[in-house]
C-alpha cells in the first residue's frame, strides 16, 4: 500500500505543479518505487495497483518490464473479483494514457471487471473506461459492451461534456454502433 500511496501523491503533487518529474529527487524517488513495485504488487490490493498505475501514467512515466509484468499480474489476479468501478476506470486510463499493451490475460480480467463494475460507474469512469478501449483499440467483449452502455442510459443525463465526448470520440473510434437507448440517454 505504501508504494502506491507514495506514487499517488507524487503524480497528484507533479500534476499539480508543486513537483516536477525532471527534479534529480522525484527521479530517484520514481526510480526507486519502480524497483520497489516488482517486489511488492503481489501482495497489492486492487486499489494498490489501480493507484499505481494511475500514479505512473499521470506522471507519464515509461515502467521497466519487470514493475509492467508485476502490475499486470496484479490486474490478472485481482481484476475479476476484487476491482471496484474507480479501479476499473482509473486502471483503463492509464494503461491508454501510456498506450501500455496488455497482454490477453490481463485484457480477459479487465473485461471482466468492467462488466461487472459497470452498473456502479459515474460518468467520469464509464467515459474513461471506453475511452481507454478505444484509445488502445481493444473493443469491450459484446457482454462487457452491453453493461457499459446500459450504464450511458442510466448515466446520459448526467455525464459532463467532456464525458459525452469522449464517449462519442470512443464509439466512432471503436467503430461500434450507438444503440437506440443510449443515444437517447445523450440528448
């Protein structure tokens, strides 16, 4: 938890422009909770990964393939039961974010999480999540699919402009037809 804590407050502090990626400390520091993530995020909790992630891909920073491979195992075992509908998005947004490529296992258990998640997304995260498929060109299994768009008719009405567009911008990318419904939902 300390490690994805510590990534997390980094990334907010650097995003917010109190530190800076390029300051000789926050590159060692970053340096180091990569190393350090290899050795720990097997023991991680869903949130732990999901905030890592974020934490890396906010700071646009390139992992190594060994702290890629813990994290994405992470997302293998603990995507199908344990993510929450934040970590589902939060996660999707930054492997799109850093255009990290999962691997098909990874993929099957984010999938799987989204779906399930799906009727407990805000807008920010049913857009988000989309928009990380999209971006990755990685179109949602059909089941996966039908639960996000049930959550655009449940949330339409709700959704900023910047969910609707990115919303939008996912489907035509995706090339997946908007149905009857959630088209309605977003007028």
């Amino acid at each position: 938890q300390g490690v994805s804590n510590i990534v997390h407050a980094l990334a907010t502090m650097c995003a917010c422009g109190v530190l800076a990626t390029e300051s000789p400390a926050v590159f060692a520091a970053l340096t180091a909770l990569e190393q350090r993530t290899c050795g720990v995020a097997v023991q991680m909790t869903s949130q732990a990964v999901a905030n890592t992630v974020w934490g890396f891909a906010t700071l646009k920073w390139e992992l190594g393939s060994d702290a890629w491979d813990a994290l994405e195992a992470g997302i293998v075992r603990l995507g199908p039961c344990d993510m929450n509908a934040q970590e589902v998005a939060n996660s999707t947004w930054g492997f799109a974010t850093m255009s990290w490529e999962l691997g098909d296992e990874a993929w099957l258990a984010l999938d799987e999480a989204a779906a399930r998640t799906a009727a407990d997304m805000n807008p920010q995260a049913m857009a988000n999540t989309l928009w990380g498929y999209a971006t990755l060109g990685r179109p949602p299994a059909p089941g996966t699919m039908a639960a996000l768009e049930s959550a655009v008719v449940r949330l339409g009405k709700a959704m900023n402009t910047q969910d609707v567009v990115n919303l939008l911008w996912s489907y035509v990318t995706l090339e997946v037809d908007m149905g009857a419904k959630p088209r309605a939902a977003l007028e």
